[in-house]
C-alpha cells in the first residue's frame, strides 16, 4: 500500500492505495483503499501527549486489504502526519527487525529487465549518482530496482516523488535535462555536463517532444497511453524545467569544489612510532609478553597510571614521559 498525494492548485488530498494484478498478474492499476481527503490528521487519535492511535474507520479499512498489522502499515504511510512526540517514540523501533537485502532471484531478475522502463532507470540512476551523462547506466546495481517491482504505475510515480524531494531547486533543471536524456540532441563536447550553455529554445523543443512521447508510450503506462492532455505524472517535470533555473552551476564550478572538499579532508597518515621490547618493558615497568596480552582497555589503563607518575608536573622525568608515548602509541597500533 502507498499514500498518494493529489494536488489541485494550493489544495491536497490524501489516499491510500493499493497495486492490484492484471490478468497477466503484472501489477497494471490501483485501487483506492480509503480516502482520507485533506486531512489525514483527523483519522489519528491523542490518548496522551505521547500516544496515539488510528480511527476504528481507517484501521478497519484497512485490515480488510491485507493480512498484515494494518496499525503498522499507518504508522509507515502516515508518519508525517504523527504528533512530534509520537514519532520521537517511534522513531527507535522504526526500522528494527527489517530484513538484510537479499540477493535477487532469477524471477526478480527476469521481472527487471522486463518491466523496468527507461524513464525509471535514468531517474534512479541520476538520484543515485547526480550524473547528467547516462552512458553507464546499464551498470547500476538492479538490487535498486527492487523497490519498483510488483507496483503498478501510479505507486511507483509516488515512490519516485518521494526520492526526489532530495533535490535542490538549483538542480530540478538539470535533473529533467538528464532523465529526458535531452543531451543526446546535442554533439557539443559539453553538453552532457554544461547544459546551461547549450542552446535553451532548442532544449525546451526537444524537451517538449519528449514528455508528449513518454505521454503516450504505452510500455511505460501499461494501461493504455496517458490520454490526450498530460498525465499529471509528467506535469511536475514541466513545472521542473520551466519554472527554474540551472542555478550557478558549471563544469569549473563542480571542480574547484570538489578540490577544496577533498584537500581540506585529506591529511598524511600518522607514522607509527617504532619501539624496542627492551624500551617498552623499561618504561612500563612490565615484561613484553604481558604487554602484548593484554587488550587496548587494560594497555589505556596501564598508560595512565605510568602517565601520572612520569608527567613532569608530577615531579617525573620529562624524557621519560616522551618516551612513554611513543611506546605507547606504538603498543596501541598493534592492537588495531
């Protein structure tokens, strides 16, 4: 099940809905499983300031679909919808007890390779990695497909909204540049990477004659076409291409920042300080073989204990004290 979000203008309504087969037990539509209209909040119920519950309305709703903890699937579908304080509570045991990812079968892979359209993996993979050039997208890992198998169109286009909310406005442009595989429109060298600096009116033709394709592909709906107008799917990428801008992005930009990023990260790696046996076991007071034995705890204690009685402000010798560190530094590293 999955909680669709429908926009009409400045007002939105809220369903649950559920991926239901075909004949040919692909998933191809959905059924509305409860309507909660404008406010999902009214179906949730305050027993304290802390605890709530779901209406006997909906959660009976529900039940009735699944064979499932129908107060668990709410607490997932709904979660922003929760008081402050309940999803505080919540939050420790939400992802407790969820499977490792396992790896795909031959049936799952065969269910990728067939229904897994284009759109879908040139969007995946530009969330995944924020490349514009697409030329290895066949090596994206298909375990990220995974999410998309056994829904219908509708629950996927919702899954994919929700991984797009990551995007910043400075790269909704750029992201429908990439998914719409515009570039290849282009032989500039710099297309693929400084969209910003191609041709605009050509850009928004082609873009154009793209989603208007994508509209009446029938593989990517798998109900037919989207009709005569513009699914309301397709209509945010619209909303994305002409309504921003590329922001202050370019080629040079992305470098410089990667470069001071990854020098201001980057340091040498400490030399190990090396120590004879003889040195390790004048200095603290103790043979080599129990040295070695004993675990990083018992080495940390030992330290501080010599550490207080050689510190010169202790009254100990300061060359002693110098030498106990790099003993004991150098103790600590083998024991990594």
């Amino acid at each position: 099940m999955y909680l669709a979000t429908l926009t009409r203008g400045q007002k939105k309504r809220y369903e649950i809905r559920r991926s239901i087969p075909g004949a040919d037990h692909r998933y191809r539509d959905f059924k509305v499983v409860f309507d909660l209209g404008d406010d999902p909040g009214r179906y949730i119920e305050n027993l304290t300031d802390d605890i709530c519950y779901f209406s006997e309305e909906l959660a009976e709703g529900l039940q009735r679909e699944t064979s499932e903890d129908a107060s668990l699937i709410l607490e997932e579908l709904l979660w922003d919808f929760l008081p402050a304080e309940e999803r505080i509570r919540l939050e420790i045991f939400r992802h407790r007890g969820k499977a490792r990812v396992s790896p795909l079968s031959a049936e799952e892979r065969t269910a990728i390779d067939r229904d897994i359209h284009l759109f879908d993996r040139r969007r995946l993979y530009y969330l995944r990695y924020g490349a514009v050039e697409q030329s290895r997208i066949f090596r994206l890992n298909p375990k990220l497909y995974r999410p998309l198998l056994n829904k219908c169109r509708d629950e996927r286009e919702f899954y994919l909204r929700d991984l797009e909310k990551v995007l910043q406005h400075n790269e909704l442009k750029t992201y429908v540049f990439a998914i719409f595989d515009l570039q290849r429109h282009f032989t500039e060298s710099f297309s693929a990477t400084m969209p910003e600096a191609l041709d605009q009116v050509d850009i928004a033709d082609f873009f154009i004659e793209e989603i208007c394709s994508l509209n009446s592909d029938r593989n990517f709906w798998r109900t037919g076409d989207g009709g005569t107008n513009l699914h309301d799917h397709l209509i945010r990428y619209l909303i994305m291409f002409f309504d921003h801008g590329y922001g202050r992005r370019s080629l040079f930009d992305d470098f410089v920042r990667e470069f001071m990023g990854r020098h201001r990260a980057f340091s040498w790696p400490d030399k190990k300080p090396a120590v004879s046996t003889g040195q390790a076991e004048k200095i603290f007071q103790m043979k080599w073989q129990k040295l070695q034995k004993m675990s990083r705890r018992e080495l940390i204690r030992l330290y501080r204990q010599r550490a207080k009685e050689l510190h010169p402000d202790s009254g100990g010798n300061h060359e002693e004290f110098i030498q106990l560190n790099g003993a004991y530094a150098s103790l600590l590293a083998r024991k990594k």
